[in-house]
C-alpha cells in the first residue's frame, strides 16, 4: 500500500460514527470516507459523492479504496449485496456477503441455520397468514411474533395476550406494515439478555466486550421496543464461566456452522442472547455492530481497529490488533418527539458544546452553527470509567446537559438490569 491506508465506512449513524473515529485513531492513521454519512461523520471521514450502491463501487475501485467496512446491515442484502459487489471489484470488505447476511435478512433463515446446528434458541413456526399464525399461537401467552425481514429492529412484538397478538397480526397481514413476507411465532423465553459481538474471520473469531442494550422506549423497560434507548458495555457484564458456555454452545458452533453450509463470513456477527434458566440461548443474529452498543464499545476498543479489518478482509486474522480496556462505558440515547412510531426532523439542539463526553449523531444535521433533530434517534452520549457507578454518572450528567423540543431519554440506563 503507498500512502495512508484509505477507508470506506457504509453507513449514516451513530454506530458508523463510532466506528469511524475508532478507526481515525488506528496508529497507521488512515484517511476516511463515508457514505451516505452525515454532517457529524464528514468532520472525520470525508463523503463519498455518488447515490448509489453500483456508483459506489466504481468510486471505490477508482479511488484505490483498501477497505470497506459495512455499519448497517442494508446495503449486505440490496442488489447483489454490498461484500459480493466489492469482492468482484477487488475491493476487501468487512461485513459478510449477501448469502451470509440472510442470518439477519430472514429471521426463518436464521431459525433453520439454528436448528439445524444445534444451537440453542427458542422454539418457533413460521406461517403465512393469520389463521395459520393463530394455531401456531394455540392460545398460549405470551407469544412472540417476528416478521421475517428486515424492520429497523420494530418487527418483533412480545404479546401478553391475544389482544395484543391480534394487533399486531392485523399490522403484518392487513396493513402489511412491512411490506409481504412470513412470520415467526416464537416460544416466549425469559431471563437478561445481553448482546455478544464477535469478529469473525472464516474459521477463526475473536469475543469483542459484549454489551446490554435497553430497547423499551420508557424507564422500567416499558413501552414500545425501539432501536435501543442505550447500552451498556463492559468485559464485566458476563463472568467467566457465562463467557465460556456461550463460546462453547453458541459462537463455536455458529461459525462451524457457517463453514459447513458454505456461507462464506468476514465481519462483525452480533449475537443477541438472553440468558434463561436454561443457558443462553439465540434470540437473533445481527450481520453487523448494533446499535447503539457499537457507541458503548467503541471508546473501550484499544489497538488498531483499522489494520485488523483489512487483515480480516483480506482473510488475514489477526486477533493480536485490537484489546478492550477493564472498565464499563454507558450510552445514553436522545431521541426526538414521537419516535419510534415517528420522529421530529427540525428541533435545534442545545449544550451540545457544554457535554463533557462523546457525543455521536445518530440523526442529525447542520443548519449554519447549529445542529439539528433529523431522525429518531438524535444523539449517543457516551461516557467510560473505571466502574459502572463513573461511567454512568458521568454519561447522565453530561446528557442532562443538552436540550431539544420532545427529547425522549431513559434515565435507567445502566441503572436496570444490570
Ligand atoms: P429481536 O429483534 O429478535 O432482538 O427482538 C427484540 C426484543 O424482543 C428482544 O430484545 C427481546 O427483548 C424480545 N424477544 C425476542 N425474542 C424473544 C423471545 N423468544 N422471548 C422473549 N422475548 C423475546
Ligand atoms: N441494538 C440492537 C441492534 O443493533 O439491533
């Protein structure tokens, strides 16, 4: 490679932020591009002037770009799929190919790759239509309904009963909310979840610092499940032996897995688990960081985040790269009026400049020397420390300080659950 290594991050919000100063502070100091980015992001990495996936990767190839690296997980699955279009381009790329990402695309898919490997997850039956839903559910409740697609983390729905069941078979198979597709019903499960991140490279992964993200828009883990209102990360969320069982059950054999059905995979594969009485078990798979507990992570990443991507792109694993400190980082997410049903675009933001913390943008944009509202989850306030009781004073504190009209915040982050 002459000159600095340069870069391409996939991607528009707070979690591609994060990834993005991470992989500013890489010792080989890499020059970064985006898209389709945002104003906060083009302060590091600069933007990629094109509209589209194919564009993209003629700029990329044009441009002698080293790496791609996918944030979110919808340009995997779009046209041929974002890994495979810059593998025919020549161009490594960190974030699985199109085939490998059904694990996120089709929750049916990732219920059969789990089955059929023996790792274990819940009980579940897809259906097609309402009544084959209702006897699936057979009056059991709580039940859980997921739609088999992608839905901005809003397609899963945990029924107390059949009212609620019934509301939400009327959204999937009436107002078809997320266009046509099949459901899961799903056994319910119980017991804390946590999210564990590995970067995986072939036959060989390495454990990332796992993380708790808490998806209920109110405090007490009430209301509608979001995004995720805040995360909490820390090598001491989960204890050694907890550790090794999910490495043994769950992440060993779904990277044996994917090598058995040939699905090829270099990138972050983020595993959802809750931990029931009877051992962890899958509730989802991610073909990317989540979000927002990429923002939590990020800050406690050391080494160089940059080289180890393009060595794993380049089938080159190199776990040695990159450590995660001892301590415990918490992200507090600010999200405008009305989300998640909506979200207000426009309401200008205060004490941003006052917050002693990192600030990513998961939605914004800037208006001459203001920043705006423009999303639904506006701003990731992050703060690391020593022990929890730091982190998450710190990160409240600071959070406290910045304002907007309808700012919707958990005030139980890394206070619940933990
Ligand atoms: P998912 O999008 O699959 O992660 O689901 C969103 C949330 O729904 C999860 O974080 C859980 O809180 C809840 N959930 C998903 N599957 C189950 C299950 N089988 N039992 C209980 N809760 C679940
Ligand atoms: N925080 C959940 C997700 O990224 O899907």
């Amino acid at each position: 490679m002459c000159g600095a290594m340069k870069i391409a991050v996939i991607g528009k919000g707070g979690r591609e932020q994060a990834l993005i100063e991470t992989l500013a502070a890489s010792p080989v100091q890499p020059q970064l591009f985006s898209f389709p980015g945002s104003d906060a992001i083009f302060q590091t990495a600069q933007p990629i002037p094109v509209s589209n996936l194919h564009d993209l990767i003629g700029w990329m190839k044009d441009q002698k770009i080293d790496l791609c690296v996918a944030g979110e997980e919808s340009y995997l699955v779009k046209d041929e799929g974002l890994s495979n279009l810059c593998s025919a381009a020549g161009i490594p790329c960190w974030g699985p190919r199109k085939e490998s990402a059904q694990l996120e695309a089709s929750k049916e898919f990732a219920k059969q790759f789990l089955m059929r490997h023996g790792i274990p997850t819940g009980r579940a039956q897809a259906v097609s239509n309402i009544e084959e839903a209702r006897a699936a559910i057979g009056g059991q409740y709580p039940t859980v309904l997921k739609f088999d697609g992608l839905a901005a983390g809003k397609g899963v729905a945990v029924c107390p009963d059949a009212a609620s069941a019934e509301a939400f078979l009327a959204e999937i198979f009436e107002q078809k909310r997320f266009g046509e597709g099949r459901l899961l019903v799903e056994e319910f499960l119980t017991g804390p979840e946590i999210s564990i991140f590995a970067a995986i490279c072939d036959e060989r992964y390495l454990i990332l610092c796992p993380a708790r993200d808490y998806k209920r828009l109110k405090d007490g883990d009430e209301g509608p499940n979001t995004g995720g209102m805040g995360a909490v990360a820390s090598r001491q969320l989960a204890d050694a032996a907890t550790m090794e069982v999910i490495e043994k059950t769950i992440v060993a054999p779904t990277v044996a897995g994917l090598r058995k059905d040939g699905l090829p995979y270099r990138g972050f594969l983020y595993f959802g688990l809750m931990l029931t009485p009877h051992g962890p078990k899958v509730i989802e798979y991610n073909c990317r960081f989540g979000d927002p507990e990429c923002e939590a992570v990020m800050p406690l990443l050391r080494g160089d985040l940059a080289s180890f991507c393009l060595a794993g792109a380049q089938g080159d694993f190199k776990p040695e790269l990159i450590t995660f400190s001892e301590g415990w980082s918490v992200c507090c997410i600010l999200a405008s009026a009305g989300y998640p049903a909506s979200s207000h675009s426009g309401d200008v933001i205060s004490g941003l400049d006052k917050a002693q913390a990192r600030i990513f943008h998961c939605g914004t944009r800037r208006m001459g020397d203001t920043w705006q509202t423009a999303g639904g989850r506006v701003l990731a306030v992050v703060a690391t420390g020593d022990t929890l009781d730091d982190a998450r004073t710190t990160a409240h504190h600071e959070a406290d300080k910045i304002n907007f009209d309808g700012l919707q915040r958990r005030r139980d982050i890394a206070y619940k659950n933990i």
